[in-house]
C-alpha cells in the first residue's frame, strides 16, 4: 500500500484499501487456524509478512473480538488455536464418544 498511497489518496481509495488488506490478513489467519493446533508466532508473522509483535497484537484483537479462538503463550513464541477443540464441544460429540466407548467396551476382551 507504501508505493500506492499517492494514487490511492487521488482517487480517494486509502481508507478502502487499508480495509481490504486488513481483512486479508484476518482471513489468512483464519485459514492458519483450520489448518494447525499450534504455530510458532514468527511463522505466521513471516507468512503475514508482519513483525512478532504486530501478529501478537492481531491474534489479540480477534480473540477479544470473537473472531479467533486461541491462546498465545509468549514464553515459548507458540500460538495455540482452540477452533478443533470446539468441535467437540456440544451435545453431538458427546453422545458419539459414548457410542464409541461403549461399542469398544463390547469388542475389546475385559482384563
């Protein structure tokens, strides 16, 4: 956007294309969460094309935001995204974990 400000500011697209390039990486990010468990905060900042502290502060925004749920821990430099551990998070899951353990209870030999 840096070598583009001049012609966006004369045709009045700056403000859009920050919002555009924003959402990009909010999506990015996304994609990242469905993809791993865990990823080292620098990875993501280099796939993000970002500082470590600018993609600390972007997970951080979505978490309060509802947009991402995740933890970070900065001692290690990992993100950890929770949106596999929500899928078994309801009623559904539960019920087929019971079926499963129950139906390996009756296959496999007591003892």
């Amino acid at each position: 956007i840096a070598q583009m400000t001049p012609f966006l500011e004369k045709h009045s697209n700056l403000g859009l294309a920050k919002q555009a390039l924003e959402y990009i990486r909010q999506r990015n990010v996304k994609k990242f969460e469905s993809t791993f468990v865990s990823l080292k905060l620098s990875s993501l900042a280099n796939h993000l094309k970002l500082s470590v502290q600018e993609v600390e502060n972007r997970l951080r925004r979505m978490i309060m935001s509802g947009d991402l749920s995740a933890q970070i821990c900065k001692k290690d430099g990992m993100v950890w995204f929770n949106k596999h551990a929500e899928e078994f998070n309801d009623d559904a899951a539960v019920e087929k974990t019971e079926n499963f353990d129950r139906d390996m209870h009756d296959i496999l030999p007591e003892g």
